[in-house]
C-alpha cells in the first residue's frame, strides 16, 4: 500500500494543447473516433487527463502505470462511464455488474462450468458447424470472383455461435443478405451508450442526458424482446434435455431479470470482440505471405486431411495460436478498461487518488510499448515463441482485461478463433486490395472498417 501525503501537492496533469474555456478539450476528440483520438493522446504522458463541458477523464497510457494498475490489492475493476450507460442495455449481467453486486458472484459461480474444458468440447462441433456456413457463403463468392466484407462476416459467424453454443438458438446469420436485427440494435445501443455516458459526467442540462438515452433504451427493449423470446422457446421446449449456458441458469435461482441480462451480456460480449479481432488477423494475414506459409504448414502437419479434426487439434496449432495472439497486441478490439482506487493512493507517483477515484486504462499503448523489443508496430507471430514470452517482462499484454473481472471467455475466444483461422487459411487465398489502407471503426470496441478480401479456393 502506498501512503498518500495530502500536505505534498502534485502538479496537474498534463491535457490536451487546445483547451476551450467550458467546452474544455472537445477539440482534441473525433466525434465517431474517441478511443482512437485519446490513443493518439497518449504522448501527452503516462497520466493525462482531459474534459468535456465539466468531465473529466483520467487516461493511464504509459505501461508502467497501467501495470501499476493491475495490483489488486490497490485497484479493482470500475464499472466507467460508458459501461455503466450500457447497463440499460445489460443491467447487473456479468460484464455490467457492479463489484459489489450480488448477482456478479452468483452468475460467476453459476456460469463458470460452461467455460470448461468439458464445455469446450461441446462447442467445438459446433463451431465447425458454423464454419461450414461461413465457408459455404466464401465458396460462393469466390465462385463468382465477388469480394467479401470480412467485418461483416466475421460477426456473422461469431454471433451465430455464440446464439447457438450459449442458448441452442441459431440466428440464421447465414440464410439473410441483411444485418440481424439483434446486431443492428446492438450497435445502434453500444454506441448510443458511449455519448450517454459522457453526457452524464458533464454538467450540461439533464435533457440533454434523457434525449440521448431515449434511442438506446429503445434499442435495449427490442434486444431485450429478443433475449425473452429465447428464453420463452427454451421453457416451451422444457429443460432437462439442453447443456448449455442458458439451461444452466434456468436451472439455477438466479431470477428471471436477471438471466435475461445474462443472456444479453453474453450474445454482445460473446460476438462483438472476437469478430474484430478475427477481422484484424485476416487484415494482417493478407498482407504477410510468409506468415500465411509458415501457418499452412502448421495446419498441414496437425489436421492432414482431415476434414474436421477433434477438440485436441486446435490447441496444436500453435503457429496459429500466435497469429491471434498478435493480431489482439497489435489492435486490441477492447481499447481500454476501468480501474477503480481500494484506498487513498498515488498512481505511478504523479496521479493522487482518493479511494473510489477511477481511471481509464489504455491498452493499445501498453502493447506497443518498447519493452516488446524491436519495432513493436510490426506483425510478428514470433513474438509469442515460448522463449521469447519468458524473455520479457510480464503484464504487458491485457486484451482480455486483468484480475478477477477480465473475461470468462477467453478460453472460448481462442478456440473459436484458431479454429476459424485455419479453416479459411486452409481453403482460401486471401487477397486484399493492394491501395486498403486500415481504417478502423468504432462501437465501444474496435473493428476494420470496409476491409474486403477477394477469395481463392487452394482446395
Ligand atoms: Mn470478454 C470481460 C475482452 C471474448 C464474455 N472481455 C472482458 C474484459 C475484456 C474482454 C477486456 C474485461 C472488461 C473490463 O475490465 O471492464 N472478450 C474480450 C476479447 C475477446 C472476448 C478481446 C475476444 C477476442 N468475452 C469474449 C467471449 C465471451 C466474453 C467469447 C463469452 C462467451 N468478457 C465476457 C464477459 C466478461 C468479459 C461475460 C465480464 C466478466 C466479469 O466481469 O466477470
């Protein structure tokens, strides 16, 4: 614990150059671009801050204070300002819950045995499933020399597997041209919850707050009628013969609300974040062939001809594992994350916070810190090699969050996504428009924006 001398005062914190009296530092932020403008921020200091009309944000970018942070017996996690707007959306499910909620170490409990390896084992066929739609959609655009939009179909695929392995409930994201409804209200919601929750910090008038929440408290109730549905097919079908995530809370005393909100935290956070990621990989895969090379002679090695290898082979495929892994250093799809003070403490000894006070934590910076060693904004796979992981320091890699709070499906993540990977690495050439310069959307998290591949079948 570090003592907090109040007598000593510590200078303010830097911000950003072009400070506006009351509007503070709006001039430093693009409007559908925050996490990315307060990235490029980041040279402003390890702790900076900035305001918007009274706001204030405190930012660890330096990775030293973000390591710093992950102390738990000093820090913890903080439901921020935009994750607390998004409890309209998720209420006290596991990823919106308040540390001190109840219901958070309850569902935990309850919920941890679908993340097993037992459970695991279950998921994979049918994550192969869903690949088989993929590739069924990917045959046919190749066939036809049309080029794909990966974002797009990488959400396909991850929300279909998720509404299948968590609830028995397939979308159908394959058998429609269109955006699944839950995906539009998702992402209309997730990005009305970032302005509501700047808004709520700031001291403009509560109108302002109630006319931003409207949209997403509409968007919130049509998710919500569609997490009630699936709940209601499943009673209908009676319980005893599923084994999944939504069994498993209906058979528990968890309340009615509150599976819900379950369900909804896990088709968002369940989806949305591996779809960016996957996306990126196959980004940075189109444009390092001898990565590509040294992935296929994995796969070659490990699945041979097999159409469908088991459970065991996806661990194998370490090469593959890696190119994740690196994607997720280099693009974080999950930008940063709230943490709170236990006590009164000093951060990184420039930052007094009294117990409660809470501070963004920035991971894409952390990721390309020096400490990774030559050129951290290169693509290199190489990097999660054994020996070269014991050769650095730890803590600084944390796309999936720290502590008790970071993600429960991290496990599922991986699997889902390697799984993926070979597949397509397998089947396809991948070619990218030589003049695609990445450009990266926002929503909460991250994801290329109007990437397209054009698809050749190997086999
Ligand atoms: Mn996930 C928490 C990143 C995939 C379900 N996840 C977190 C956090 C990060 C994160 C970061 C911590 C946030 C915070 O501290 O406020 N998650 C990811 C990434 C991927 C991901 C980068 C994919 C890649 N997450 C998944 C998948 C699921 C899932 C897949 C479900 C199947 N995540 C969660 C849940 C939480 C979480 C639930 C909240 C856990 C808790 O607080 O107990």
């Amino acid at each position: 614990m570090t003592a907090v001398d109040h007598r000593r005062s510590y200078p303010a914190l830097p911000h950003p150059g072009r400070r506006v009296p009351v509007l503070g530092d709006v001039l430093a932020f693009s409007a559908d671009s925050p996490s990315q403008s307060t990235m490029q921020l980041a040279k402003l200091g390890a702790v900076f801050e900035f305001r918007f009309f009274g706001a204030r944000y405190v930012v660890a970018a330096g990775p030293e204070a973000v390591a710093e942070l992950s102390d738990e017996s000093r820090f913890c996690k903080h439901v921020g300002p935009d994750i607390e707007a998004l409890r309209l959306l998720g209420g006290d499910g596991l990823f919106t819950a308040y540390n001190d909620e109840p219901n958070w170490q309850k569902a935990h409990d309850v919920l941890m045995p679908a993340f097993s390896q037992q459970a695991m084992r279950r998921y994979h066929s049918i994550m192969f499933d869903v690949a088989d739609e993929l590739t069924d959609r990917w045959d046919d655009r190749a066939g036809r020399g049309e080029t794909v939009d990966v974002s797009v179909d990488a959400t396909r695929v991850t929300l279909e597997t998720i509404g299948r392995c968590a609830a028995g409930h397939p979308f159908g994201c394959f058998k429609s041209e269109a955006v699944h409804p839950f995906v539009e209200h998702m992402v209309a919601g997730l990005k009305g919850s970032d302005r509501v929750g700047v808004l709520r910090q700031t001291f403009l008038p509560r109108f302002f707050v109630r006319r931003a929440e409207r949209p997403v408290r509409h968007h919130a109730a049509q998710l919500h009628a569609i997490a009630d549905e699936i709940i209601a097919a499943r009673l209908r079908d009676g319980l005893g013969h599923h084994d999944d995530l939504l069994e498993l809370m209906l058979v528990s005393d968890l309340d009615r609300a509150n599976i819900r909100y379950q369900l909804i935290n896990f088709l968002v956070a369940g989806h949305e974040t591996t779809s960016g990621a996957l996306s990126f990989a196959l980004y940075f895969l189109s444009q390092h062939p001898e990565v590509v090379a040294s992935a296929r002679a994995e796969i070659a090695e490990v699945w041979g001809d097999e159409q469908r290898p088991g459970f065991e082979h996806i661990a194998k495929l370490r090469y593959v594992r890696r190119i994740f892994d690196e994607a997720l250093r280099l693009q974080p799809t999950v930008p940063g994350y709230y943490r709170a003070a236990r006590e009164d403490t000093v951060l990184a000894g420039v930052h007094p916070m009294r117990k409660g006070d809470w501070v963004l934590a920035l991971i894409g910076t952390l990721h390309r810190d020096q400490r990774w060693g030559r050129d951290p904004d290169a693509f290199n796979p190489d990097r999660f090699a054994p020996e070269e992981v014991r050769a650095r320091p730890a803590g600084l890699y944390k796309p999936f969050g720290t502590g008790p709070r970071s993600c429960i499906g991290r496990q599922f993540a991986l699997h889902e996504a390697v799984l993926l990977l070979a597949v397509l690495l397998r089947r396809y050439d991948l070619i990218a428009d030589p003049d695609y310069e990445l450009q990266i959307a926002e929503r909460l998290t991250l994801m290329p924006r109007d990437f397209r591949l054009e698809l050749r079948r190997r086999q």
